[in-house]
C-alpha cells in the first residue's frame, strides 16, 4: 500500500510541501550523508547537515538533541522553533508532519545516496489533502 502524508487542510498541506522541498533540495545538493562511522547527525562536525538538520536553525539547534529522532519532543520543539509556520497547524497535521519527517531522517540515514533523488521525489508526490476535507468550492 502506498504511503501517503494527507493533511487536512490546503494551508497544512502547503506548509508541509514547502518543508519537505527545502529538505529535498538540501539532501540533493549537499549529496552526502551527515555522519561519521555509520552513525547520522543533524548537523556532524565537518558541517554537513541531515534532512531534518536543514530545517533546524542555528539559533535552536543544539548539541543535546543529537541522540534522539526528529519525533522526540526535544527536537521537536527546535524544528517548530525554527519554523513557526508550524504552530498554524492543528494537532492533527502536526502529527501528520512529523510522520513525514521521520520519512525523510530514515531515507537519509538509511538510503544510499544513490537512491535520494528517486526516494524524495516519492515522498513530494506522497503529500496530499484529505479528500473528504478538501475545499471542493469553485470559483
């Protein structure tokens, strides 16, 4: 069964693409795995960053939150910190953003580098609204 990341609203599912674009195109262009001896980090000591890494600021980001995945509430708190637009959705979709980041943590950790591009392009095309909650007004 495909995996999808359907959100309830136009504005959620908008907010989740434009993070999920700026993952990707960080993955891509950096095309290397932030980590050290098989083991990945926000941000490693040559100053590579990992997927979720990219979205966590400079002002919030912190040294502490390095032995934990994206969901722990610690890194949490950096990633919505550092994207307020985040705190405009409700729980739901929050919850449904968090699904999807840790996604992109397992593609990066886990994929070879080879198969990121294919893999990201999966996950943007993956991101949804609800249908049943989808505006279906015209204009």
């Amino acid at each position: 069964m495909k995996e999808q990341y359907c959100f309830t609203s136009k504005e959620s599912k908008d907010i989740a693409y434009d993070l999920a674009t700026k993952i990707t195109n960080h993955m891509l262009q950096q095309n290397e795995r932030s980590g050290e001896d098989g083991m990945c980090y926000y941000r490693s000591e040559n100053g590579l960053k990992c997927a979720i890494g990219s979205i966590i600021s400079d002002k919030h980001y912190t040294t502490d939150i390095e032995e934990y995945v994206c969901s722990n509430c610690h890194v949490w708190n950096a990633i919505s910190a550092s994207n307020p637009q985040i705190e405009s959705m409700g729980w739901g979709d929050q919850a449904m953003l968090e699904k999807l980041f840790m996604k992109f943590q397992n593609v990066h950790d886990i994929i070879d580098v080879s198969h990121w591009k294919e893999e990201t392009t999966k996950i943007l095309n993956d991101i949804c609204v609800k249908e049943d909650e989808a505006d279906t007004t015209t204009v």
